[in-house]
C-alpha cells in the first residue's frame, strides 16, 4: 500500500516543502530510507520503529520503503520523524487520509513523545506558500508556529498527533495555544545606559551617528578608557525593529535553533560578541553539508561587537569583507549556493598597540618596540577598516569627573534623536524593500539624497587629496555626513556637515593608530 504525508526542512534561509513517500509491501521485513537524507535522517527509522510500538500502534511486519522527495536534495535534521510515521500508518491503513494539506514536523522519542526541532518559522512560511492551511507539530513549537496564518495542532505525543488527525483536525479547548503577538527571545538582560558613561562627549556622538545611520565604527584607546561600557551601551540607542526586520531575524534564530520554548517575535536588535578565538566558519556560518548561519547573519539587523580585534585572527577578520560590502554571507558547496542576510553594524575595539599606551597623552610611557606595534597594527588591513565608517579615539576619562559621578544623558534621550533620525531615513527610502539607512546608500541614492555645496565639496577634496582616502572611504564620509544633517533636521548636507564627518576617521589621520 502506498500513502503520502508532507513534512518540511530548511535550506540555507528558506523552507523547503518535503513529501513523504511511504510504500508497504509483502517481503522479508525491512526499512528502506531513501531520498539524500542525513545522519539524523537515516537514524529515523529506529526512533519511528520503537515510538509506533510504544504509542500502542502496530508496526508492519513487511517491507517498507520511505522516500524523501524532491530526492535530489539534501535533507538534515529528525523533523521528518513524525511525518514518517504518520506515512506508515497511513500506508498500513490504521489511519484514513485527509483531503485537508497538512503539514507534519517533529522528532519522536523512543517512548512515542516530541521532541522541539528547529527552523519552524521559514517552513511553515514556505508551506503557506504553497496551500496548506493546517500544521502538527511538538507543543514546544507552537508559540513560533503562530506567527504564521495557519491552523496550528499542538501535540505533546504521537497519540495526541493523531487524535488531532482523526477527530477532526480542531485543537481541544483545554489545550487551546495561547496566542503570542511578539516575545522578545533576544534578551540582552540589564544593558549599561550611558547615563553612566562620564565624559568620552566626542565618542558618544559617534556612536550616536552610528546607531542612526547604522554606521560601522571602531573604538581606539588604551586600556580602561572604556570602549567595552561604550559598545555595550550602543543596544540601548538602537533604533526600533520594523516587523519585516523583526520576521527576518527570528527566521534566522529559528534555523540556529536559538530560540526557546516560548517562542514568538523577536522585537529586539540582537547583539552578538564573539570571543576572539572564534573560527572562520563560526563566523561567517558553514558546515559540511547544509551551511548553518554564522555570527555574522545572527547579528543581522542588530550589532557585532568584536572586543579587541587586533586579537582575532587575521583569516577570521578579513571573512568580514563580503559581509561590510554586500550585507549578505554566501557559500558555497557541490550542488548549490547558500545566500544568508548579515546586514549587522559592526563596532570593534582595539589598543594602540600591544601594550595599549602608544602616544597616549599624559600616560606611562609605551614599552613597544617598532616591530611589535607594526605586528599588532598589521591584524587589520587596511581593506577592512577601508569600510568602517567612523574611527573613535577613546581617551582615559579624567579623575575629577570619575569624583563627581554626574549622570549623564540618558540612552533613552539619545534614543528619541536617532529615531527621529530614523523616521526621516524610512521616509526617504520608501521605495527600498528592505535596509532604510543611509549607510546603504547606492550610487543612484548617493546623488539624489546626499549632494554637497560648493564649501563641502572643496573640504572633502582638501580631505581625499590629503589623508589618502580611497573612493569607498569618500562615500562613506558623504553617508556620515547625510546622517549628520538628519539628526540636526538639516534638509541638505552643510560643510559643518562634511568638517564633522572626516573628523571620525581617526585611522586614515594617524594620530593615534
């Protein structure tokens, strides 16, 4: 007898809508698995054998055959457990098929439980792209399922599973979900305000600039300067998630399988540091098979923080290239190319050298020699801080303000003008599908949006012709710059503008790096 079922997988950032053959014949008995499934996929026929017998459902004794189609797609992950398994029962006839389109998702448990598996969220958008209205699936996933307009079907065991199937596909007013709008998976707990943060005026307006116009900055200063509290305070000025942000990045937590039991939206900005021994592939995302997303696409729409950079091997820094230039991360394998968003801001922080008092001003002494600061400077080539838009020198807080203790501006205050910087951008953009900041600014958006007078022109030339600057690190200034005039409400970009903005590129002046 033959049956089908319908189950899901993630490829790259998208669902794939995956049917689930199952044929029953007479023979010796035996289970056959096919269709380029994994290690975990192979494994199902096992968990799928002992979970029927102990649900109280009969295994056949005879030939079965499963197939996994599209067959010639790799397929990972124990999702496919329960959807196997309804296939089988269908097959053997201890079910009777529906004429609804139903999706299946779940691992079982030897003892006939489920078990949560990851990547629900861009499934089940692909499956209702494709017609189906009704989703089985582990209690544990329900809050994620119900961001997506389809039926969903809680179960806790495969009993419970195919009581949904039998009676009428309805969930019982007992165990009805409960319905989440958003929960914020992401939480970043008790983030530092820079209410607390004394002095460092020069630096927090760049990083105010940074967080409107979602600019790359690093941080330059000796140690105990405060350039960590200064990262760390930049989530609490981060301008709001749009709800296209907001689906995105819990897209991507799904398939990392970050998020928890309650599921659900997440509506804040992530914020990832990574320690400084992380690998390449930890970074960028990889994998032997089916890449998985990186730290780089887990910072989509929200901050990487990489604390210390010159620390971190210079193979894994410069992977950063492609993500700074294009906003995406793509790699490939045998058969296909896997595309995964990382558009993050990025903000690093580093010392001047090894010991961290090179030309510091009314500090010790550096006891460097020439070639190690030359080594330490070397971790960051010039390619890559070529696309960093604001260099912030860091200097040691003065001692008389550490005795006042006077707070500061708050993050909330700082917040009110990066969204009305904000607001401005998302007017001006319009049109754009996704990435309303000026730091994404095209060639075309670049003349229509950010044109300069006569006096900025011939400050920004005096600029390039001086300093050296490369045609990328002059459109990166003329963005700061356009972001600068929207926190001020200016309409047009002014030479206080343009003076403001090259005054961020510390490094291509080489005073302090």
């Amino acid at each position: 007898m033959f049956a089908s079922s319908y189950s899901g997988t993630v490829h790259g950032i998208d669902g794939m809508v995956v049917t689930v053959e199952t044929d029953i014949a007479n023979g010796l008995p035996q289970f056959d698995l096919v269709g380029l499934g994994g290690s975990a996929v192979k494994e199902a026929r096992d968990r799928v054998r002992a979970a029927l017998r102990n649900a109280g459902f009969d295994y056949p004794m005879q030939r079965i055959t499963v197939n996994l189609a599209p067959a010639d797609q790799r397929k990972e992950g124990s999702g496919f457990d329960l959807a196997i398994a309804f296939g089988i029962l269908l097959a053997s006839k201890q079910i009777t098929p529906r004429s609804e389109q139903i999706l299946i998702l779940g691992e079982l448990a030897l003892d006939g439980s489920l078990r949560p598996v990851t990547g629900v969220l861009p499934i089940l958008l692909e499956a209702k792209r494709n017609g189906f209205t009704h989703v089985i699936l582990p209690e544990q996933n329900a809050a994620e399922a119900q961001l997506v307009d389809i039926i969903v079907l809680p179960a806790v065991t495969m009993r419970e599973a195919v009581h949904y199937w039998s009676n009428g596909l309805t969930v019982d007013r007992n165990n009805e979900v409960r319905q989440i709008n958003s929960n914020n998976q992401i939480k970043q707990g008790n983030t530092a305000d820079f209410t607390d943060v004394y002095g460092q005026h020069f630096v927090k307006r760049g990083l105010e600039i940074a967080a409107a116009g979602f600019h790359n900055v690093i941080l330059v200063g000796p140690p105990g300067s405060g350039k960590t509290l200064l990262a760390t305070c930049l989530p609490g000025i981060m301008p709001q998630m749009t709800m296209d942000e907001s689906y995105e990045v819990t897209k991507i937590y799904s398939i990392a399988g970050h998020l928890t039991r309650a599921g659900g939206l997440i509506e804040e900005r992530p914020f990832r540091s990574p320690h400084h021994t992380i690998t390449a592939t930890a970074l960028i995302g990889g994998g032997t098979q089916i890449p998985r997303p990186g730290e780089c696409s887990l910072s989509h729409g929200g901050i990487l923080f990489l604390d210390e950079m010159p620390e971190f091997s210079r193979h894994v820094l410069e992977v950063l290239r492609q993500p700074l230039e294009a906003g995406v991360v793509t790699i490939g394998r045998a058969k296909r190319v896997f595309t995964f968003p990382a558009r993050f801001l990025l903000i690093g922080s580093c010392n001047p050298c090894p010991c961290g008092f090179f030309a510091a001003r009314d500090q010790q002494a550096c006891s460097c020699t020439p070639q190690q600061i030359q080594k330490y400077r070397s971790k960051l080539s010039g390619p890559l801080l070529d696309r960093i838009d604001l260099h912030l020198e860091v200097p040691r807080v003065p001692v008389h303000l550490l005795h006042k203790r006077t707070a500061e501006e708050s993050s909330k205050t700082i917040q009110q003008r990066v969204e009305q910087a904000r607001s401005i951008q998302l007017a001006r953009y319009s049109q754009r599908t996704s990435y309303p900041f000026n730091s994404g600014m095209s060639g075309e958006e670049l003349r229509c949006f950010a044109r300069l007078d006569k006096e900025g022109q011939e400050m920004l030339q005096l600029a390039f012709e001086t300093l050296g600057l490369s045609a990328r690190a002059y459109d990166r200034i003329v963005k700061v710059a356009r972001t600068i005039a929207d926190l001020e409400g200016a309409e047009g970009i002014e030479a206080a503008h343009v003076a403001e903005a090259i005054r961020y590129r510390a490094l291509d002046r080489a005073i302090s790096f």
